[in-house]
C-alpha cells in the first residue's frame, strides 16, 4: 500500500523541486514540513526550522524541509495528515479556518497555528523594456500569475480584481522558478509574486536583465487592505534590487507555520521551543529573518494555536 506522506514527496521531485538537505543520522520520528518553491523563503523557512530541530533535537527527530506547492497545498496536505507542518500566508490561514476562498462552506476545523514567520508583499515584476509602468499596463501582455494551490495566485487573482483587468491579458500558471527563467527568456512581460525579501526568485532575473517592480496601491487596493486584519500596506525599499532604485509601495501579508490539532503537543512544542530557544540562529539563516522577534511571531494567526505552542509561550509568559 502506498504511503501518502511518501506520495507527497514524490509529488514535489515529479514538479521538478530538489529535495533539500536531509537530516543527519537516523532519528525514531519524523516530521515533514512543506515549503514552497525551491527559490522562494518558505522552502528556507522549513529549511531553517529543521536544522534548528535536527541541531538541538536530532535524537528524538529526523526534521525534513520539503519543498512544496504553496500555501493552499500546504494546508490541505497538512489537514490530511501528509505533512506535520506547512508554512502558509497568514490571509489562506484565515480564510481556511473560517471556511472562505478556497475552503468556502468547508472550514478546515483541524487547523492549528504554531508561528508566524516574515512578511510577504505582493509583488508584480516586470522586464524594464516590456512597457509596463502601472498595472493597467497589463493589458495584452503575457503575465504570471502563480501556479493553482499557491497562495500568491489568490494575491495576483485579487489584485486583477480590484484593478478590472479579468480576462485582459494572457495569465500563465507556471512554478516560480520556471517563472523567474520566462522574465529572463522574453517568454512572459512580467509576473507576480508574494514572497519575503529579498527573494532568489527576483534577484536572479534582476541580475541578468533589467526589471521593474510595479506600485499595487490603487484606492481600490488600499480599500481592501484596510478591510482585512491580515494585510497591511508597506514598501519595498529602494535597491532592495538592482536596478529598482526607488522605493515601491505595496501589501503585505504574513507567512504563517501551520499544523494539526492531530499532530502530538510534545511534537509541536518541541519545535516550537527548538525555533524560540535559538532564534538568533534562524535571524541569520536568511535575510528575510533578520526582523523576526516573538512578539512578532505571535501575531497574524487566525486559526487557534495549538496546544503544544500555547504551552511553550504561556510558560515564556508572552500569552495567558
């Protein structure tokens, strides 16, 4: 009989993600945790946190960082019991425990939030020489809008909403990293992103080709934003990327590390307390890390926490 988590790794090769690193030596029990694309900060997040436990607890566990689908795959695949963990935007958190977007009429009740990690803008890229100024200049462009399942084409499908430009271009599912090579390639004028900063997956076309990033501030934009508890407004400093030398106002939302209330509270806590004891650690595993701090990191959850965590902070004494 085949087993389902093994199934779901199998699936992550098959779409063309690399395997990540594996934990050393032979721990009695597993945990998964999925990411997102191999050039994106969620497969780093579940990287990171999986050193940190193999680190400190390799003896009672063999952590394995996976990349994955996003955040929609993330939390379906966690919900069926394939991963302990997923890393998901805070908004898909959100809309999966209340039963909305993708889940509508079927909340995810087994949902249980353990973390938040980094903020993600929502980012639209653009090639300099594709003509390309504002986001109504999509019209007639071939664009990137993010593969099914992820939580980046929910931002992009949002914000071809809010501007009224459903059907006014030729939208593209493609993974990220397939993409950030279409930019390079001439193959698409642009793509959407959400991810933390600074992101692999805009370094690499910026590095080989001139690019724009695209201002996503329209009233409309900022009329949804301040509807929702989850995302706020921010901007990308300038040269963040080479060549994009002014400063880009945009949204942002939360990346979020999710799990089951099926999953064991020793399990969760264990991780929890691997990541908070040696936060300094994972700050400096990553860029997109360097801001993170636990008070931070216990915001942005809308799915209740899971028991294992509760435990863990209310002995910190950060929750009640």
């Amino acid at each position: 009989m085949t087993n389902p988590r093994k199934l779901i790794l199998g699936t992550a090769v098959a779409l063309g993600f690399g395997l990540g690193a594996a934990a050393p030596g032979q721990a009695a029990d597993p945990i998964v945790i999925g990411g997102g694309s191999t050039t994106g900060v969620y497969y780093q997040v579940a990287l990171h946190v999986c050193n940190l436990v193999n680190k400190y607890d390799g003896k009672k566990y063999n952590c394995v960082g996976r990349p994955a689908l996003g955040s929609v795959f993330n939390i379906n695949a966690v919900n069926r019991g394939l991963l302990d963990f997923g890393v998901a935007q805070s908004d898909r958190n959100s809309q999966a425990w209340n039963g909305e977007g993708s889940w509508k009429g079927k909340p995810v009740k087994n949902l249980r939030s353990v973390f938040s990690a980094h903020p993600e803008t929502v980012l639209l890229v653009a090639r300099a020489d594709s003509g390309i100024k504002s986001v109504a200049d999509l019209k007639g462009k071939r664009v990137n809008i993010g593969n099914p399942g992820s939580g980046q084409r929910g931002n992009a499908e949002d914000v071809i909403r809010l501007y009224n430009l459903k059907g006014a271009f030729t939208a593209q599912g493609l993974q990220q990293g397939q993409a950030s090579r279409a930019l390079i390639d001439k193959k698409i004028a642009a793509f959407f992103y959400t991810v933390g900063n600074p992101s692999a997956a805009i370094e690499e076309p910026a590095n080989s080709t001139a690019i724009s990033i695209i201002s996503i501030n329209s009233p409309a934009i900022k009329k949804f934003v301040a509807s929702k508890p989850y995302y706020v407004m921010t901007t990308i400093p300038a040269n963040t990327y080479k060549g994009v030398s002014k400063p880009v106002e945009t949204y942002a939302v939360k990346a979020t590390v999710v799990t089951s209330s099926t999953v064991s509270a020793d399990k969760v806590y264990d991780v929890v307390k691997a990541v908070f004891e040696h936060l300094d650690e994972l700050k400096k595993a990553h860029k997109a890390f360097a801001i993170l701090e636990p008070k931070d990191m216990l915001q942005g959850l809308t799915a209740p926490l899971h028991d294992g965590a509760k435990k863990y902070y209310k002995e910190k004494g950060w929750i009640k």
